[in-house]
DNA sequence: ATTCTTCCAGTCCCTGCTGA
DNA sequence: TCAGCAGGGACTGGAAGAAT
C-alpha cells in the first residue's frame, strides 16, 4: 500500500518505513517481491527506486506452444528486444513477449522467423558476411579489397539482430556493460580477419557524434591488438552531421570526403579497418581511398565492421 | 581526457534470537 | 534442540565527482 501510494520509493525509505534492517528488506522482502512480479526494480546504483509491477500479461511458458529444438535454441541464441521500459528481453522470453505486443500468432511467427532467418544466414561464411557484391554495385571505384560485416544491422519484419540491438543500445544509453559484451561477442571475428589476411596495420573510424565514452575507445582498448596503429582523424565541422542523416549516396561520399582524414605517413603491408555500423560503406571506401593515395598501403586493404545494412540504406529509416 | 576518490546499493557470510 | 529468520559487518562493483 505504501508503494501504490507513494508510486515509487527507495530501498532506504523502506527501511524507515518498515523499521526492519536493510538487509532484511533486501533478503526477504525485496527479493521475494521482485520475483513474484509484485514489484519491479528500476534504475541502477546509486539511484534504484522500486514501483508496483504493473498488471503481469499472461505467462506463456514455452510448453504451451509447440516449437521444435532447431527453432528454440535459434531463438534462445539470436533473438533479443528492449522493452520501451529499458528492459532486456532475451531468447524465447523475448520472442513470446514481441509477438504478444505484435498480436502475432506464436507458432506461424516462428516459422516464419526459422525462415527469414535462415535466408539471411546463407551470406555468412565462418560467421562473417562478405559484402563485396554490394560494394561493387554501390561504387563506380572501389578503393577496398574486401568488406565483411559481422552481422546485419536489421532483418526484414523482426527488425533488428541481437548485434543490431546491442549496437543501437550501447551508443545510444552509453551503457558500457553492453560496449563490452559487444566486444566479446566480435573480437574472435576480427582475431580471425587479423590473421588470414596478414594485418599489419588497424584503423579505427572515428565517431561524428561525441559522447561521453565512445563505442570506437572501448572497442581499441576491448580488443586489445597486436597491430601498429593507423592514425584517422575526423574534422570537426560547424555541425556534426552523421552519416546516418544523409540519405543521398554522393551526400554521403562527400561528407566522408570532406571530414576524414588519414593522419598517418607510415607504410603497412595489409590495413583493416574497423567501424561500428555500415549504410553504405561510404566512409570506409573513402578512408581506403584516402590511404591508397598516400602509397600507404602496400598489400589489402580489408574493411570490418559490427553491422551493415543488407540493402542501400535500411540502416537509415531503423535508426 | 584520464585517473583517483568517494559514496552507495546490494550481496555474502556469519551470529544471535525466537518459537515450536 | 533446531529450523528459520533477522541483523551486523565486511565486501563488491559501479557511478558521480574531484583532481590531475
């Protein structure tokens, strides 16, 4: 009652207002509470309120539908939404809770998941998705040897991957919990790329948008690489403008023109590099372009990057 | 921009109390 | 006597703020 009352209140009000220790609201009460969906917990140290759970939609456990292993365990693996509420809804939990917002029916949707899924699953090859095609058909010139995405930024109708998700969330709430998961999950990928081809040499894309911890920071810090350094800078301009706010491709090309700059005069052999999320891959075609013109590079030039959009600029109407 | 310091929610582990 | 719960104190991890 004092909760519904009060809508939200403090761990430490609590206390006060039951006259019980701290440790017995969190070890009996809270805890209890929390996991009987009574009440839910928001926020995070060192600001933490609690509220009334609001009205629990109807718990369908995943036996009530039928639902092969195959489907189950792509699902528990790949899928993830946050809730407009700021919750992390993983896996089946996840899924039933999208299709319930969506009034979809459980068991078509997941085939049709299964389907779509597995229709953008056959352009990974060892996890990685070649984008070479795409490059080719987007630039009349293109200055880099290969472009691999680790995932796609968005899949039609389920909207965006696991990695899409986390990339969009980490940026966008600063959350570096996620940064670092995000790291996790990529760094073998890019360990991988290292060595196949012979990398001597990594750039890193540096960010339009300043923020206060950079996903590009956590990322050279997370991956932790051998490699020597190539030195990019962007401009700063009057007005930051993003690449994602240019939805004409020569707007784009000469907006990473303009702005990028390859620091750098050392010679490498093989470069990568590495940028968060590909629309067209403008940026990277003109940094490659940028390198090749300073003789900087001697063998490939290879571009990686966490996610790319499948077609033009999908990438542009998600975010 | 980076590093150091402080603060605080939350946890862990142990002890003490109570009532059956 | 003992199960079960409450409480004390130390500890942890993360965030905010201060200092460099």
């Amino acid at each position: 009652k004092y909760i519904k009352d009060k809508k939200h209140v403090s761990a430490n009000e609590l206390v006060d207002y039951l006259g019980i220790s701290r440790q017995a609201l969190f070890k009996h009460h809270l805890a209890k509470l929390i996991d009987d969906h009574v009440l839910v917990k928001n926020g995070r140290p060192p600001k933490v309120y609690y509220s009334i759970a609001t009205p629990v939609k109807l718990e369908i456990k995943e036996k009530s539908f039928n639902i092969n292993n195959e489907a189950k365990n792509l699902i528990n693996h790949d899928f993830l939404i946050i809730t407009p509420a700021g919750e992390r809804k993983e896996g089946l939990d996840g899924f039933i809770y999208w299709c319930q917002k969506n009034n979809l029916p459980l068991e078509k949707t997941t085939e049709e998941y299964l389907k779509t899924f597995k229709k953008y699953e056959k352009y990974k090859k060892d996890g990685l998705i070649d984008s070479e095609e795409k490059l080719k058909s987007t630039f009349k010139n293109v200055f880099l040897d290969k472009l691999f995405y680790i995932d796609f930024y968005s899949i039609e109708r389920f909207g965006k991957t696991k990695l899409g998700q986390l990339l969009l969330y980490a940026k966008q709430s600063q959350n570096k919990k996620l940064m670092q998961e995000i790291v996790g999950i990529i760094k073998p990928n890019i360990d991988k790329i290292i060595k196949k081809f012979k990398i001597d040499g990594v750039g890193f894309i540096p960010p339009t948008v300043k923020r206060e911890t950079q996903l590009m920071k956590v990322l050279e810090k997370g991956l932790n690489l051998h490699s020597r350094k190539v030195e990019i800078i962007k401009i700063k301009t009057a007005v930051a403008v993003p690449q994602k706010t240019l939805n004409k491709l020569v707007d784009r090309i000469e907006n990473a023109k303009n702005t990028i700059i390859v620091s750098d005069n050392s010679s490498f052999n093989n470069i990568l590099l590495i940028d968060d999320a590909v629309g067209s891959g403008a940026t990277l075609n003109e940094t490659a372009k940028k390198i090749r013109d300073k003789k900087m590079c001697q063998g490939k030039i290879i571009g990686i990057t966490i996610t790319g959009s499948f077609n033009g600029f999908d990438v542009i109407s998600e975010v």
